[in-house]
C-alpha cells in the first residue's frame, strides 16, 4: 500500500446492490477491493435462477470458497470441462486456483443460493472466460 493512500477500515455493506459478472450471472455485492478496499478477500452473494448457467470460465491465481445455502448446483470442471459435481444447500465446494469450470441450476423451479469468497479481492479482475468451453456440455 502506498504512503499516500488510506489504510482500510471497518465497513458494513448492506444488501441490495448488485453488478453483472462476466460470467453472466448477477452478484450482490459483498466484501471487495471495490466497495470496501478489502485487500486479499473478495465475498459475495450469488443465486442461479432455474435453468441458470454461467459462461466457463476460470480465476487465474485465486482460490474459490464456496458455501451452498439454498437449492442446488451442479459444476462441469477441469481440462475440457471432463468432471462433475453437484451440491446442494449445507455443502461447502473449494475451487483450486486456475481450474476451469462451468456451474449451473439444473432445478426448473428453484432458485440456488450461494455465499462466495474468493483470495481476489477485486470482484472480477481474475475473471478468465473461455468461450471455446461453453459448447461443451
């Protein structure tokens, strides 16, 4: 941190805004570089509608936390996308750092609902997409 800029403090985000991720989903906004000058921690909230899916993508050199708290999700991962897995509310899912992978809300009447914390703490700056991925399931 630079002499010249203020060091964080304590803040209190309160619900209700919301921003557009690059992978197509909506997030409401939480902890982050942006809105509270975190420095090593990025937190928000995400719900997958019914039938919602995100563009494949990737976060380069950061680790995802996931915990599930409502409804539940399934996410293609790994090299082309070859691996599965599905959680549902009370799981915790961990994404390494670099892995691709591709979630989504195979319910067509609930929503999912989970808290998210990356080792970024801008919201999207390590947002890798991979368009070449998203055909494949």
């Amino acid at each position: 941190m630079m002499a010249d800029q203020p060091k964080p403090t304590c803040a209190v985000i309160h619900p209700g805004e919301t921003y557009i991720g690059k992978q197509a989903f909506t997030y409401f906004a939480g902890v982050s570089a942006e809105n509270c000058g975190a420095q090593g921690i990025c937190m928000h909230l995400l719900t997958i509608p019914p039938g919602g899916r995100a563009k494949a993508h990737l976060h380069e050199n950061h680790e995802t936390a996931i915990y599930v708290i409502s409804g539940e999700a399934g996410m293609w991962y790994g090299a082309n996308l070859a691996e599965h897995l599905v959680c549902k509310a009370g799981d915790y899912v961990y994404i390494p750092a670099g892995v691709p992978h591709l979630p989504y809300n195979p319910s067509d009447s609930q929503a999912c609902t989970a808290v998210l914390a990356r080792t970024d703490p801008n919201e999207q700056e390590s947002v890798v997409l991979l368009p070449e991925l998203d055909d494949v399931h």
